[in-house]
C-alpha cells in the first residue's frame, strides 16, 4: 500500500496502477512472481520496488498469493 495506494492506482505518478484493465497485473504470474521475488524498476516509476516488498520473509507462495489478491481485487 506504501507505494501502490489502497486503491491501487499508485501513490505518485509512474507508479504502476493496479485498476489499469491493459496494466501491469495483465502480465503472467511468472513474471510478476519474479518481479516481486527480486525488485523491478521500469524507468517510469521514482523509485524502483525492493525485493519481496522489503519483507524478506516472504518465500514465493506468498507472493503468488499477494498477486492473486491483487488480481481478484483490482480486476487484473
């Protein structure tokens, strides 16, 4: 939520937008599994996304299941 905002459109401007029917949450779970898993900066955003959100402690099924929250949610 620090970063994406609890509506899921981003809190500052190159953030991805969750509720963006072409956006990012469009891209195959691997991808997105790896991208969290390991950081992503695009360019776009001010700042690029830490490894696993700066929570070390999530292995990948919990990152496969933020995405499916995400997805179910905000209609990725």
């Amino acid at each position: 939520m620090a970063c994406h905002g609890g509506n899921g459109k981003g809190i500052l401007p190159g953030m991805p937008d969750f509720t963006d029917p072409k956006g990012v949450l469009k891209l195959p779970t691997a991808v997105l599994v790896q991208r969290v898993e390991h950081g992503f900066s695009d360019g776009k955003a001010p700042m690029a996304m830490p490894p696993k959100g700066n929570n070390p402690a999530l292995n990948t099924q919990d990152i496969r299941d933020v995405i499916a929250y995400l997805c179910h949610h905000f209609g990725g």
